[in-house]
C-alpha cells in the first residue's frame, strides 16, 4: 500500500490525507441522469485539488468501468461545507484491497467547477495549515526544515543539470534555441489554431453557442456521430487558447471566442476558401498544377466569407449612402451571395436590387438567402462576367439609379 501511495506523493498540488464521504456514479458521458439514489458512496481517504484516492469499492461496483472507457462522476461531501463539489474523474489505478474485499481506485480530476474546484483548494490549503499550527513547535520546526530542505535539492538538481547543458551545448546555443522556440511557438499556433477553428466553424460547432450558452461534447458528438475523442482534443486545444472555458457542465464561448463568432467568422471563411491553393502550393511552384485549372479557390467560401467581413464596416456606410440620396433601384456588380443587396432591402422597404455574378455556384446559394429572407420578389440575381458583359449590363440596368461592388476589382485585375 505504501508504494501504491508514495505515487501521490509524486502531484504538484498537496496532498489532504483525511477520510471524507464521497458518492460515485459510473457513466461513459460527463452528463448524466439525475443522481437520485443510483450510484455508490464510500469513503476518500485522502485527496488534492488534482485528484482523489478511495477506498472501499466493491468488485461488484468496479466491474463496470475500465480506466480506458468510463469515467466516474463524483460527490465530494467536504467536512464543514454545507455544498457538495461535484467532479468528474478519470481511473488512473487500481489494486486490491488486503482483505479481499473491494478495491482501492485511484483517480485524476478532469473535470471540477470553477466554484468547487476554489471550494476544494480553499478546503484542502485551511486543513493542512490548521493541522500544521497544531504540530508541537519542534515537529514543526523539523516539517519546516524537511520542506526547505527538499526545495533546495530540487532547486540545486535543477541548477546542475542547466550548467550541464550549457556547457556541453554553449551558451550562445541555448539562447538561439530560447529564440527559435519562440518563434516556432508564433507560427505553429497560428497554423494549428486556424485549422482547428475552421473545422469546429464547419462542423456548426461555433453555431451551438448561438442556441444554448453551454455544449456538452458527449450530446453533440452522439448527435452527429463525430469521433467524441478527436472532438474533446480540439476543444480542449482552443480552451488552452483562450477561447473556449471549460468546466464540469461543458465549453463555453471565452472573451476570445466570443470576438471570433462576432466578428471573425468571416475571416476563417475567407482562409478557408484558399484550403486547396495552400496544399497544393509545392506542386504550382513546380509547375506540376495550374492555378484555376488543378486547383482552385473555394468560391462558396470566399463568397460567403467576404459578405460577413464586409457586415461590420463597408456594407453599413454604403447603405447609409444610398438611403440618403433616396436611390431605389441599385445594382451590385459581383454580388457574390447578394449579402449586401440582402442587409440593403431590409434597411428599406422600397428598394429594389439586382446582382450579378461569374459564378453559378455562388448564385445558387444566394438565391437560397434571398427565400430564407422572404426577397426574392425584390432582388433579382444574374450570372455573367462583369468585365467582358459590362456593355450588355449597361444595356440592361439602364434604369437604375446607383452602381456598387465590393471587394470584386482586384480579381478582374488579376484576371
């Protein structure tokens, strides 16, 4: 048993020995049905605020879960807190007991609530510093002398093995590694963060926030039949980031993630449309594909993306032209999606929008947006290419009172 719990001892949090009650519930999901009267209580014997060791189990209980698929929900009953800390713990261990009769489980916390894990920590750092000033003042003293003692080695341990390293790597070595990883750190979080971002947008995971203000993992994998532990990585990644905040009900939308559904979406939409152009970027340097032809940009993307990003600055000032000059009749060259024609018609209930585009995919889904929003009896989409159809267009929107495009002269240019 005491091998088994010197492990512990191994934690960076400090360790509470004392025996508190404590009720278990198995399950395969961190949400489950209401407690009620299922599930098992026993006793903890000693805990910290990274996890908890209890024993008795009995084997008829432990059978139920491996340390590779469940997970076990937990009451924590602290003494002299009228609030139970709920928490949600993964098998780290187990052995049996002595007597034959049940198991000892240790487990690591993966899950706690902000207010029970400060409850715990506040907890576990009281107890310990009450059982210290009860120590009679030369067992404290020599607990004092133990803990500065300790510090001391690890800080020399640690001291000797960088003088190790500086000398045989040098000095200078070290510094440009220092460097390097900092700008490795720059560019590698850039990279992943921008396509974990893009999958999570693509999957309607951002989507969920604007319906409920907490997801649960478990629900909207089973509900798409997503890989639950591919899921779990990704967002614990964009937690780590800032703009996730997890806790033991699910992730919620940070300060950061927040900005990003507000504001950027448009953005990731936009990188998103270029996905094939950047992995194929080797094989059009050598000339092994052609750009337009082999590969292409995602138009739906970039459409789509740019009408968001144009939401927040162009598309409010250029309406607020049109409406001050009273125009009515306004045609929008490369419309893409007809966002703007769309934000324009529903600022006023008189005019009237045509828009026309290169591309049929595009039109396609922006006729879609124009039967969502009820406008497809005031706005009227055509294909065609804007640059070589100009005189035709002319022809045909004779009547109308102002021109727009946004965001489409650079590609005419480029063409």
């Amino acid at each position: 048993m005491e091998n088994t719990i010197s492990k512990l001892n191994s934690r960076k949090f400090r360790r509470l020995i004392k025996s508190m009650p404590v009720k278990l519930r198995v399950s395969d999901k961190l949400r489950t049905a209401e407690w009620g009267t299922e599930g098992y209580t026993t006793i903890a014997k000693d805990i910290s605020e990274d996890g908890i060791f209890i024993e008795p189990i009995p084997e008829d209980f432990l059978y139920k879960f491996t340390p590779e698929q469940y997970r076990i929900n937990l009451l924590i009953n602290l003494p002299n807190y009228s609030v139970e800390v709920k928490a949600t713990a993964e098998v780290i261990w187990k052995r049996k007991e002595p007597s034959g009769k049940g198991y000892g489980v240790g487990m690591r916390f993966i899950e706690v609530s902000d207010d029970g894990r400060d409850r715990l920590a506040s907890y576990i750092s009281e107890t310990l510093r009450t059982e210290e000033m009860h120590l009679v003042p030369e067992t404290a003293e020599k607990k004092i002398k133990e803990i500065d003692i300790g510090r001391r080695v690890a800080l020399l341990s640690n001291t000797l093995e960088l003088i190790k390293t500086v000398r045989i790597l040098g000095l200078s070595h070290m510094l440009q590694m220092r460097k390097a990883k900092k700008l490795a750190d720059k560019i590698q979080t850039g990279f992943f963060a921008t396509r974990v971002i893009n999958t999570l947008l693509n999957v309607g995971f951002f989507e969920e926030f604007s319906k409920r203000e907490v997801v649960d993992i478990d629900s909207f994998a089973e509900e798409r039949n997503f890989d639950r532990r591919i899921l779990r990585i990704l967002c614990d990644y964009l937690s780590i980031l800032g703009i996730f905040k997890k806790d033991i009900l699910g992730y919620h939308l940070d300060t950061k993630g927040k900005l990003l559904t507000e504001m950027l979406e448009g953005l990731f939409d936009i990188l998103y449309s270029f996905e094939d152009i950047f992995h194929d970027l080797e094989p059009l340097l050598r000339k092994e594909k052609i750009l337009g032809k082999d590969v292409a940009k995602r138009i739906y993307f970039e459409a789509n993306g740019t009408g968001k990003a144009a939401k927040l600055l162009p598309f409010p000032i250029m309406i607020d032209v049109i409406n001050k000059h009273n125009f009515k009749r306004v045609l929008d060259l490369g419309c893409g999606t007809a966002t703007f024609l769309i934000e324009l018609c529903k600022s006023n209930l008189k005019i009237k929008g045509y828009g026309v585009d290169i591309s049929h995919e595009v039109l396609f889904y922006g006729q879609r947006q124009l039967i969502e929003n009820s406008l497809q009896d005031r706005i009227t989409l055509f294909e065609g290419n804007v640059l070589n159809d100009l005189e035709e267009a002319a022809n045909r929107f004779n009547d109308v009172d102002i021109v727009t495009s946004s965001f489409v002269l650079h590609e005419l240019f480029f063409e």
